[in-house]
C-alpha cells in the first residue's frame, strides 16, 4: 500500500513532508495518522488506508509534487506472512544535503568542502552556517601534515637542489581562519525556511498592498447591549446548544445585514468589471501556530446565531488537528478578523484579496463615555474596516461601518432568533 501526497486543490502542485509520526519499519493500523503535510493553503494529517509495516522513502522536511510516492505500508507484515524488515538494515534514504544560502555554498566552495562531508542539522538536513563552523573546528583538531625532514648543511663543495619553500595544508589554512568564530553568529542566529502556508500569506498580504487601494476607517461600538443579551441568555443557549453564545455571531449577523444595504462592500473586481455576489459567504480569520487562515461560513444570512457558533468552534476544532480542508477556505465575499482575543486595542486589518473589504474588531475595554449629558463608564470596542477605494468610496464605507455600530448597539430586534 502506497503512501502518495494526496490532490488538496486545484492550485496546490507540491507540499511540504512536515514530520512523520511513525519511524521506519514501525508497525502502524489503519486510519491511523502516520505523517503531517503542509501545503499553501493547509496543513493536514495523511492517515494510514491499512495496517502493516511502514517504510519511509522520503523523509521529513523534503518538499515534494502532488502524487509522489513518500513511504509504503506492507500489509503482510501486519499478519506475520513477511519478515519484518530492519529499519537499520535498509536505512531511509536520505537526499544530498544543500547549503541553507548561497554565500554559505559560496564559502564552502571557497573551502573545497563538499556537502557530502557534513551533516546538515537545518531544516530537510539543509547545511547551516553552524554546520561549517563545527566542521572547520574539527578538521583542525586533526594532526598536523608531516613534513619532509630537515636536511643536513651540505657538505663543502657539494651542491644540492634547493628545498621548495613547505606550503601550509588546507587544514592549517582553515584552522587559522575559523579557530575563532564570528561572535554575531555563535547562538544568536537560527534559520529556517518558511513553511508553505507562511510564504503564502507572505506573497498574498504584499500583493493587497501593491494591487489594491488600501484605506481604513474607524469607529467604536459600545456592546452594552450585547453583554447584558449573552449574560441574560447565557443559561438558555448552554441547555439547549451546550455552550454559551460568543460574541462573533453578533459581528457576523451585524455585517450580513450591513453588507445588504452597501452591496458594494461585498463585491470584488474582476479586471474592468465590478462583480456584485448575491450570497453572503463570511471568511473568519483564525489565527494558528502555523498562519493565519480564513475558513469561509457558507450562507451566513441563512444562519441563525448559534449555527455561527457552532461552525466557528468546527473551524477552530479542524484548524487544531490538522482537518481543515481546502474547500474550507475557498471563496469568501467578506471577512471578519478579531484581534481582540490576543489583546489588540486597535490595528489596520489588510485586504483578503480579491476581497473588497475586511472588519477588524479589538478588545472590549471600559472607557468613559458621554451618555445624555453624563460621564458613564461602559464596554467599548474599536472597529476598524479596511477597504478597496478603486471600488468603495469612503462614503460609502464609513455608513457602512456606521450601520455595524448601530446593529450592535441596538441588537434585540435585528439579531435575535425565535
């Protein structure tokens, strides 16, 4: 039974062999998760589809195309019909080791050291500059070349050739020059190669700021409201839906309704036209340990609050263990990322492009506000929402963020189910 790197997306052509959870020639049982990919879009866990004796042919780090074959599972080892093979009788097979950057290959060429001579502890076994120092360092422990012995005053009268001048040894060379390493570079530096799913929020968060018209207008929700609505029905959602009601829904709804009034905000730009979509799929940055990743609430205006609680937590359950799949992420008219979970008071969200625009919500602080004539003291949030003004104007997006503040603030009739 062969392990091959599964088809993810229709644009995914290779993926990263992130790490294996098995060694060569363990035993492993089906549907168990033997090895973890990652691809530009997501990181996901390859499953064992039958029980056996596993064989690692490509190892971890190894970035590989869709298709390719990375181990095998013998599954007469499973019932003791094959002899088990030893791991170290048959050992993986490991890929030539390549220098982490060019002036590190340029360095070793310099040198006259091959990769073959050294063990790489970066990354996929690449060589590191740490690498060569050790290497150097070792090499000139060795003992020194001998030399020729030093000849006797000839005689007088008799000549001799002249003795050629001794040439220091390439290790004497190297042990001259790397006896003391550069101080900026013992312990002070790690490199490592960017993952998959990281270069790709790397290249599409540069392309928002070259290829749209970026602005961004603020204002503030006092969620008075909304706060008093969870504590009040706090009871009745964890009886009826086994958790208590987040405050994500409120900001979901809220921009269905919003996006509605400004269709402009939920439309994209193809080329020279303006595409207007006529269905509210809502994209929720989700923050992990790998990236950022924005899996999409599919018909959100046909959810009620909970059913946007309970996918939302879905999302965040599959993102944990490695089960988001691509279709997840695909499409998106409108985005809503919240930095306040991670404390933030106030920030700029950028564009998912070909999206139009993007909600940023922050931590709910209470501030003094003026509230018919008086100073009170209530729970308040910043919102932020980021825009394309070759498409939106800031009329347009500074009412419809306006028209957020005013669903949340005023949430009983607009956003509460029967």
């Amino acid at each position: 039974m062969e392990i091959r790197i599964p088809e993810v997306g229709e644009s995914v052509r290779e993926a990263l062999l992130a790490k294996w959870f098995k060694n060569n020639g363990d035993a492993v049982i089906r549907d168990e998760p033997v090895c973890e990919i990652e691809t530009d879009k997501i990181t996901l866990d390859l499953t064992a589809d039958a029980s056996g004796r596993l064989s690692i042919s490509v190892v971890a780090g190894t970035t590989v195309a869709v298709g390719t074959v990375i181990g095998v599972i013998d599954e007469a080892a499973a019932t003791g019909d094959a002899p088990v093979e030893n791991p170290e009788v048959h050992p993986v097979k490991r890929p030539a080791a390549s220098p982490s950057s060019p002036s590190l290959r340029r360095e070793m060429l310099e040198q006259h050291i091959s990769p073959d001579e050294i063990t790489g502890s970066g990354k996929g076994g690449r060589l590191t500059q740490d690498d060569l120092l050790v290497h150097l360092r070792d090499r000139s422990k060795l003992p020194p070349v001998s030399r020729p012995a030093a000849v006797e005053e000839p005689a007088a009268g008799i000549s001799l050739s002249p003795e050629p001048p001794v040439t220091p040894s390439p290790i004497e060379k190297l042990s001259v020059r790397t006896e003391e390493p550069p101080p900026y570079v013992t312990g002070r530096e790690e490199r490592r190669p960017m993952s998959p799913l990281r270069k790709r929020v790397a290249e599409r968060l540069v392309a928002a700021r070259q290829q749209t018209a970026m602005l961004t207008t603020f204002n503030e929700a006092d969620l008075t409201h909304v706060k008093e609505l969870r504590s009040r029905y706090r009871d009745h959602f964890i009886q009826r839906h086994g958790a208590p009601l987040g405050f994500m829904p409120f900001f979901v709804r809220a921009s269905v309704e919003a996006l509605k009034e400004f269709p402009l905000v939920n439309a994209s730009i193809d080329g020279a036209d303006i595409v207007y979509h006529n269905y509210f799929d809502i994209g929720v940055a989700v923050g992990s340990d790998k990236g950022l990743v924005v899996p999409v609430l599919r018909n959100a205006d046909q959810l009620k609050l909970y059913e946007i609680d309970g996918a939302i937590s879905t999302f965040t359950e599959k993102i944990k263990h490695n089960g988001l799949a691509v279709s997840d992420l695909e499409g998106g008219t409108f985005t809503i990322s919240n930095g306040g979970v991670y404390g933030s008071m106030l920030s700029t969200p950028i564009l998912n492009p070909p999206q139009s625009a993007v909600l940023g919500m922050h931590a709910i602080q209470d501030r003094p506000v003026v509230r018919d004539g008086l100073v009170v003291i209530r729970p308040m949030m910043y919102l932020a929402l980021s825009y394309d003004h070759r498409i939106i104007d800031g009329r347009e997006a500074v009412r419809f963020l306006k028209k957020i503040k005013e669903y949340i603030e005023e949430p009983e009739e607009l956003l509460l189910e029967g």
